[in-house]
C-alpha cells in the first residue's frame, strides 16, 4: 500500500450521469433519471473503499448529454487544484458516459497533467438490479492509484482507455467504450492493473499545464465549431444557413466546422464547396471520418485539413482549443 513518500489519497469529483442515476423500479436500466445520487452516496456504496484515504467533492450533478464549457472550466480548475497537492496521487471524475470522451479529452489537452486523472461512469443507474457503477468506481480509484498510471484516462468495465483514443461505441451495453485502433491501454483485474501499454503524459515536469489552464480560466467561452456529417445527397445547405444565421446574429457565427466525412474523408461534392466557401470566409474548417474505426489517411489531395487522427467528436474541441491559442 505504499510508504510515507507515496501519496495514496485520492480526489473523487462528482459530475453526475447514469452512475448517479435513479429509476422508479429496479428493472429498468432506460427510464432513469441522471445525476440524482451524491458522489459520496456513490463512494459509499462500495463497501471496499471503506477507510480507504479518499476525498469526494460535488463538482455538478447534471446528465452529461448536457455537457458543456462552463462545467469543463469548475472541473479544470478542480482537477489542478488537487493534483498540485502533494498527499494526492490522482483524482477520479464520475461521469456520464454521452460525452466522456469529450471531457476527458478537453482536460487532456488543456491540462497535461502528470499525475493521474481517471473518469469513470456506468450503463445502469444506481438503482438497477445489478449496478456497474460500484465496480467500475472502485477499479477508477484503483487506476488512480497505481504507479505507473498518469494523464487522462478512462476506466470502463474493466478497460483502461486513453483519453486521446476512448469512444463510446455502444448505446446499451455495460462494456460500452473501446480505443479503437489502438485499443486499451490495460485492464483491472480483482484490484489489480495489467498495464499492456505504458499510459503517456504529455507533461511530466509539471504537475498541470498552468499556462493553459489559465487561458481556459480566463475564457468566457469557447470558440463556436459546428460539427455536421457528410452523406448521400449532403447539399451544403447546413454549412450555408449557418452563416446566414451568424450573419444577422454575430454570436451564432461559427469559427470552425469540423465535417466526419465518408470513409478517408471524402465529402458530397456540393457539401465541399459549401465548406470550400466558408473556408474562404474565414472559417477554419476540419475534415475527419464518420467511420468508427480508422483515421483520414493523409496522400488524398484536397483543400481542407484533416483532423489529424482525431474523432469528430474530439476534433471539434481541439479546433475550439487551437482558435483559443491553445
Ligand atoms: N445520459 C447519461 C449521461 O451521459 C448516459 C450515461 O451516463 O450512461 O449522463
């Protein structure tokens, strides 16, 4: 369990989500509602955390469909205040599982951190007949405490993901996420990590990345980046009308889209000049693939920039990030 120079404690921040979700009748895992149960209720559902050197803080109790700058920037904050704690060896993050991968990527990016920050959610509401919660919380505090783990990651069902690569790719099953190409990072097994690939921080000097804390602190908000989807018959009428819109009201007007493309990221020839179009007035716009797994092979002539590997999803908040300066 460590010795006096190994901090074990770990923060738990509460986000909400079906983790923290109740439903009326024990049977049913749809018709709940998010983030009603309290982190610490949640901690204290599992009876292997007792006495465990453990701190629970409620960051915001919504459904993480939700999601959005405001609770990203009290999240951030939350995360470097502990983390800069020397009895802290990670912080945990309850959360829903519709956009984890996009909070986890924002603090990945925007903090670096060298210490471990570990999210953590559930298919079942609290209240189901068999809640994964309970073990998917205490395998997240685990991680956090293991030695080798560091930056963002996400624990699921057993799974250790990264915070670059983890995506939501089923809409029932408990076993919910998957890295894609470049899968897992580990696993945990009976409160133990098998590490198959060593997680990496970007940024191990430094506790955070305070530098870019500070400009996502000082933001009032994020940099508007639509994120529309290419398809049979795609006319460019969406990428048009949103600038109609932005042009009677300033504050709609996008600065970036970020298109999922088909396949290698190729796009309707009428949704490319649209974007062509926007491109040309001013708007940074991104290419990525609406395929689940794969990157845009970059070799394929074209006028807009790839994502670089990113999914839609996180490519929109990279885009924001890099508007930002970040
Ligand atoms: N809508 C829920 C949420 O993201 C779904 C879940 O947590 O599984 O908060």
């Amino acid at each position: 369990m460590g010795d006096a120079k190994t901090p074990l404690r770990r923060v738990i921040l509460g986000t909400g989500g079906t983790i923290a979700g109740r439903a009326s009748r024990a049977g049913d895992n749809v018709g709940y509602v998010a983030g009603q149960v309290s982190a610490q209720d949640l901690m204290a559902a599992v009876p292997p955390l007792a006495g465990w050197p453990l701190e629970v803080e409620q960051v915001a109790q919504i459904d993480s469909k939700d999601m959005g700058f405001a609770v990203w920037q009290r999240l951030a904050e939350r995360v470097a205040h502990h983390l800069a704690r020397e009895d802290v060896a990670g912080v945990v993050i309850t959360h829903g599982t519709d956009t984890l991968e996009e909070t986890a990527f924002f603090l990945h990016t925007v903090l670096r951190p060298g210490k471990p920050v570990v999210l953590t959610c559930a298919m079942r509401p609290s209240t189901a007949l068999v809640p994964d919660g309970p073990q998917n919380l205490l395998d997240a505090v685990t991680v956090a405490g293991d030695p080798r783990a560091r930056g963002v990651l996400a624990v699921c069902a057993g799974g250790v993901h990264a915070a670059e690569h983890v995506t939501k790719v089923h809409s029932y099953r408990v076993d919910a996420f998957d890295s894609g190409d470049a899968g897992p990072l580990g696993c945990v097994e009976e409160g133990v990590v098998r590490w198959f690939h060593a997680p990496s921080a970007q940024s191990q000097a430094e506790v955070v990345d305070a530098r870019r804390l500070e400009a996502v602190m000082q933001a009032g908000a994020m940099p508007r980046v639509a994120w529309m989807t290419s398809h049979a018959d795609a006319d460019g009428t969406q990428v048009r009308a949103m600038l109609a819109y932005g042009a009677i009201h300033p504050e709609a007007m996008p600065h970036g889209m970020v298109v999922a493309g088909t396949g290698n990221g190729t796009l309707h020839q009428a949704l490319e000049a649209a974007l062509l179009a926007a491109q040309a007035q001013g708007v940074q716009v991104r290419r990525g693939t609406r395929c689940a797994r794969g990157r845009v092979v970059p070799g394929a002539a074209g006028a807009l920039e790839d994502t670089h590997g990113l999914a839609p999803a996180k490519a929109r908040i990279a885009l924001a990030l890099e508007l930002m300066g970040l």
